[in-house]
C-alpha cells in the first residue's frame, strides 16, 4: 500500500518541478489540473475499506481540482489571449533549481520529524512540504495572475497532502469545509481577475504599481 | 441558544438582503441585524451561560470579552452606512449589504469557535466575505488592492491551515484521539511525558510558527501587513473600521487560543519571546512608514499595524499583560471607528486623499475635521481616552514583568508614531483649502447621519477608559483566567 501512496505523491512531486520549468501558461494548468487529480485519488488509497463520506471528498476534490478550476483558468486565458509567461520575477531555470533544492530538502526535513508508526516510510510530509514550498516560488515569482493562481493551487495542493496525515481521525465535516472554502476562493480569484482583465486590458500584474509608498 | 442567534441572526438578515427588491431601503436591515447583535451579545454579556462541554461553538470567556465590542463597532458603522449608502446610490448595494452581514455572521461564529478546524473555515470565509467589501468603490485601484488582499490573505490563511494541521497531527503523536477543541488539545499537552512529548513537540513548534504567521496576516503584523495599507486606503470608511476593530479582532482572539494551547505544551517562553518579536517590530515598522506616507486614509492603516503590535506586546507579557490587550482590542477598536468614518468623510469632502492636495479641511468640513483631530489625540494616547489607560497598562505590565527594554523600546515607537500621525492630521485640517476641494466639498453636506457615529465612537472610547464599566473589567479578568489557567 505505502508503496503504491509514495509513487503518487511522487509523481505530485515531479509535476511541481514540470510547472516551476515550464513557460506556457496551458501546461502550467495542466501540472496543476493533473496534481490536484493525484491527490484526489489518494484519500481512497489510504482507506483500507471503502467509506461513502471520503468517496465523496475523493470525488469531489478531483472534479473541483482536475476539472473545474482549470476550465475557468483555460477560460480566463482565452479571454486575455495570452499563452506565456513572458518576464518572470525568478526565471525558470532559477526556479526549477529552487524546487529541487526543496524537494530534497523537503524529504530530510521528512526523515528528522516523527511520524506515527503506521505511516513511517510515506512521502506524505516530504511531498506536502515540497509542494508548499514550490507553490510559494510560483506564486512569489511570476507576474501573470494565472501562474500567481496555479501557484496558490499548487500550495493549496501541498496542505491538502498533509492534510492526509489526518484523514482517519478528524471529523470530515472540517474537510468538506475546507474543500468549499478553498472553491469559493477560487471562484472570488477568478472574478477578480476578470475585472482585472477589463479594467487594465491585461493580466500582468507588473501593471498593479499604483499603491505602493 | 442566544450564541446561536449571534450567528445565525445576520446570515438570515444577509439572505433577506439578497432578495429585497428596493435598493433604497435595503441598507436598513444593516442597524435591524446590528441592533439585534447588539442586544443578543449584552444580553449574554450579563447572564453569560456556562460553556457546555464539546461544543463547536459557545459564548466562552474569551468570547465574551470581545465580542459584545465587535457588535457595538458594527451596530454604531451600520448607522453611519445607511447614510453613506445614501450618498452612493449611483453604486449598486445589493452585495456590499449582503457581504457586511455575512461578515459580521462568520466574525461571531470565529470568535466563539472551540475548535481549531472550526475556527479557520470561519476565518477563511470571513476573508473571502471581505472580498467584495474592498472593491465596492469600482476603480481600478480598488480591484489592485482586492487582488493583493486574495494573495497574501489568501496565503496566510493556507499557512494557517497547514498549522492547524500540524497541531492536529502533534497531539496524534501525542496519543490523541484527533479532537481538535481548544480544551481537548490544551489538556491532552499538559500532562505529556516520555516518548509522547518527544515525538509532538517538534509538531507543536511547527504549527506554532505557522498559525502565528497566518493569524498574524490577518491581524496584520509586520512584515505580513502589506495588504494593510492598500485595502485601508481603497475600501469604503465603514470597511476600514470594520477590518480593522473586528476582523483583527477576531484574528487575535485566534493567535490568542492557540497560545493557550501551545503554552500547555510547555512552550510558554517560545510564544513569549515570538510574540514580543513580532510586536515590537511591527510598531517599529508602522512608526517609520507613519512618518513618510503621504496618503491619509493609507496612514491609518499603519496606526492598525501599529496597534497590532501593541496587541502582540501586551499578550507576550502575562496575565496582566493579556488584561491590557483585551482591554486594548476594545479602546483601538472603537477609537479606529471614529477615525475611520471622520476620515471618510473627509475624503468625500476633499475629493482626494494625497496629502498634498488636501487641506484646510477645517473649513470644508469643520464637524468632520474636529471629530478627526480629536480621534487623532485619543489614538495616540493622550488621556482621557481609552488608549491612554489601556497603553499604560501595557507600559505597567512590562515593568511589572522587568521587562525594561520592552517599555523603552514600546514608548520609542509610540512617540514616533505621533509624530508620524499629528504631520499629516494637520497638514489636512490646518491651512486654506484648494479650489477643487471647495467645489466637491459644497456638496458635501455633514448630516447627522455621517457625525454623530464618529462622535459616539469617541464618546464611547472616554466612557471605557474614564469609567470601565465593572461587568467589562470582570469579563476580561474572566478571560485572562482561561487564557493563562492550566487544565
């Protein structure tokens, strides 16, 4: 079983490192799409008998995650008419390079924190604080609002992954709570940005310098 | 049951918002919904009920120190806003109404939240909540700041659910049962011995760490407090004060519980010291930017940043400290509403906010101007308002606590930052006004509906810190004992 968790949240950690390298904007959604669709099969994984509750959050993360938001990202991109991220704040190279020093730093901070005994030998804290840290590169790093919001998904996606670590005793209720939370969000970032797009003609946020001291 | 009206009243009142066909009468469910909390929480304020055990939610000690304030700011702001609505109605209301009313639903609902995951789903959703607060005003600015409040709110509010997280998986470590009340995790540390404390408390530190950092973006504590200025600036007056007396309000309460709980696990130097850190440099911070900002709407939110800090310093240092700061959120908070509405009509009145094309707005706006002037004096401590006494406190609590360099470093900034506040108050009261600010300021008119919340604020703010009602000293008293007591 930890075997077949670690090769997905080892794959989840390879697509951070695919989006951190990547300059068009519809494979960066994709890594994101296909990240939050990974995780959203893991809680089935970690179930040794199936419950219809975490069947529910299973199905909803993914079609939130892998199919919602990305469309309403692709939507937003057609709209702007942009295809790449163009002056990056870190480049790719940089950030590529950023993500991996994560990664492995990531997997020895995993190895120093205990874990409970069922779950020593899972990628689960590793791959959660990698893809944190990777998100948070993405988010700090580029200047178009679309990549700014792959890379909140992305640090979504990462808290989600720890999230796991939890899944047997705390209350669904806070989870489902979570997940309509985190889609709210998404949905308020994307009418924000549309009027962004309409009120100064673009998605670059280099634009948003009016406030500042 | 009344806990569960302070909640539930104003979401009913926000859906009745949502379908009520007539925008010129909508703004009056906001002073119906206030004047309801307003009752509800006095009503609990004196026959508070016992807590029951393994509740989600209830009128705890803590609750009840700080809550009734957040209903009496947004009773008195829901006056002034059916004045404001009025002068604005080429803006349509139907959401800004409606999202005021959800917010102050989900602030009751994160203040007497018992537990953790509880607490962040509110806290989360009050931010969202705020959202279309901001961008009210339409203009690209607005949208500018909505956009850098969703990501670096929407950022601490992720860092805080990772905390959350850790602290839940900390007491799994610690043989929990994945309970995440603030009781259950506070007594389930206390007692930790052996292999269970060793293998929780590197978790504990984590999510110490970050839930100070994602609260702490809320309250706004430097160097988490860009979003400050830029939102204070955009959003409406009533927003500002809301945001910063309740909003924060609520995002101290959260730093505050989850201290407790980090201080069961024997942690109390560490929260202490972070704390006192985070304190002192965001007062420091705010004092350097209130010397240069050129924006007098932006200037207020530095004072917040300010107070902010006031409120870490205060909870660094002990019981008497935590008495101070409870007794502070009040005084800030009130004291913020008048600035805040006075500050809005000012920028009504001058058509601008850019100091250098404001002034002489003594004679634009003369109620308006000394209503501002006089919140200037009561935010910056000068007696007999409210901040004086509650800053004084803190000042007494650190010596209390030898903590000498803390009080020189505390008075420093304070000084500082008056400096920094009477610059720009005057330079927009004083001198004669420009002749843009003449036209715009001929339809402004100072009616009763835009004075006299900002003079009840004020009024208020002397009243607390002259006379402190018994029943307020004896809750915030009861607080302290929850917050420092060990279960």
């Amino acid at each position: 079983m930890t075997n077949t968790l670690n090769l997905f949240i080892g794959l989840a950690m390879g697509l951070n490192l695919l989006a951190l390298a990547s300059s068009r904007l519809p494979s960066v959604i994709r890594a994101a799409a296909l990240q939050g669709m990974v995780l959203g099969i893991l809680p089935l994984l970690l179930e040794h008998e199936f419950q219809w509750l975490v069947g529910v959050v299973a199905v909803g993360t993914i079609a939130v995650k892998g199919f919602v938001i990305p469309h309403l990202l692709r939507r937003a991109l057609r709209a702007a008419n942009i295809d790449r991220e163009v002056k990056p704040l870190i480049g790719f190279v940089p950030s590529l390079l950023l993500g991996a020093a994560a990664t492995i730093g990531a997997v020895a901070l995993g190895g120093v924190l205990p874990l409970l005994a069922g779950q020593a030998g899972s990628l689960l804290v590793p791959g959660s604080f990698a893809t944190v840290v990777g998100g948070f590169l993405m988010l700090m790093g580029r200047a178009k609002a679309i990549s700014q919001v792959c890379g909140y998904l992305i640090l979504e996606n990462g808290i989600y992954l720890f999230g796991l670590l939890l899944i047997n005793s705390t209350p669904l209720l806070v989870e489902a709570g979570i997940l309509l939370d985190l889609t709210v969000a998404v949905f308020v970032i994307g009418i924000i940005m549309d009027r962004i797009q309409k009120e100064f003609d673009s998605l670059d946020t280099n634009k948003l310098t009016t406030l500042r001291e | 049951m009344n806990e569960l009206a302070l909640i539930a009243v104003p979401l009913l009142f926000a859906a009745l918002a949502l379908v009520w066909p007539r925008e010129r009468t909508r703004s009056w469910l906001l002073p119906a919904a206030g004047g309801l909390h307003v009752a509800s929480s006095l009503w609990l304020l004196v026959f508070s009920p016992a807590l029951e055990p393994g509740a989600w939610f209830g009128f705890d000690p803590l609750a009840r120190a700080v809550l009734p304030m957040i209903s009496l700011l947004f009773f008195v702001c829901s006056i002034y806003a059916v004045a404001y609505l009025k002068v604005r109605q080429e803006r349509r209301n139907r959401l800004f109404v409606f999202a005021l009313l959800v917010l102050l639903g989900l602030l009751s609902l994160a203040v007497q939240a018992q537990n953790l995951g509880l607490l962040w789903v509110a806290a989360e959703a009050a931010t969202l909540m705020t959202v279309p607060l901001i961008h009210f005003n339409g203009t690209a600015r607005a949208f500018e700041a909505s956009w850098k409040y969703l990501l670096i709110g929407g950022t601490g509010i992720a860092l805080s659910l990772l905390g959350s997280f850790c602290l839940g998986y900390a007491s799994l470590n610690a043989g929990g049962s994945g309970d995440l009340s603030f009781h259950a995790l506070a007594g389930q540390f206390v007692h930790l011995t052996g292999d269970y404390a060793v293998k929780s408390h590197p978790w504990v530190i984590a999510a110490w760490v970050l839930l100070l950092a994602g609260y702490g973006t809320k309250m706004g504590l430097a160097p988490m407090h860009t979003w400050k200025p830029d939102v204070y600036g955009e959003a409406p007056g009533i927003v500002g004060a809301l945001l910063a007396g309740g909003t924060t309000t609520m995002a101290f309460v959260a730093v505050l519980r989850v201290k407790q709980v980090v201080d069961a696990a024997g942690d109390s130097e560490m929260t202490q010291r972070t704390l006192l850190a985070f304190g002192l440099f965001s007062m420091l911070v705010a004092a350097l930017f209130l010397l240069s900002t050129p924006d007098f709407k932006r200037m207020l939110a530095y004072s917040s940043v300010e107070h902010m800090g006031i409120l870490a310093v205060g909870a660094a240092l002990g019981g008497l400290g935590i008495w101070a700061a409870l007794f502070h959120v009040w005084t800030n908070s009130l004291t913020k509403g008048a600035l805040f509405l006075s500050a809005g009509n000012i920028r009504r009145a001058a058509g601008t906010r850019n100091v250098s094309e404001v002034s002489g707005m003594a004679w634009c706006a003369p109620l308006s101007a000394r209503l501002f002037v006089t919140g200037l004096f009561a935010i910056t401590a000068c007696p007999p308002f409210g901040p004086f006494f509650s800053e004084l406190l803190i000042v007494r609590a650190a010596f209390t606590a030898h903590a000498n360099f803390t009080a020189a470093a505390f008075l420093g900034c304070l000084l500082f930052a008056f400096f920094g506040l009477t610059r720009l108050v005057f330079a927009v009261v004083d001198g004669r006004p420009h002749t843009a600010a003449r036209t715009t300021a001929r339809r402004f008119r100072e009616t009763a509906g835009v004075i006299l919340p900002p003079l009840a604020f004020l009024g208020c703010s002397a009243w607390i810190g002259l006379a402190t009602p018994a029943l307020l000293s004896q809750a915030w008293s009861a607080a302290v004992q929850l917050l420092v007591s060990k279960p």
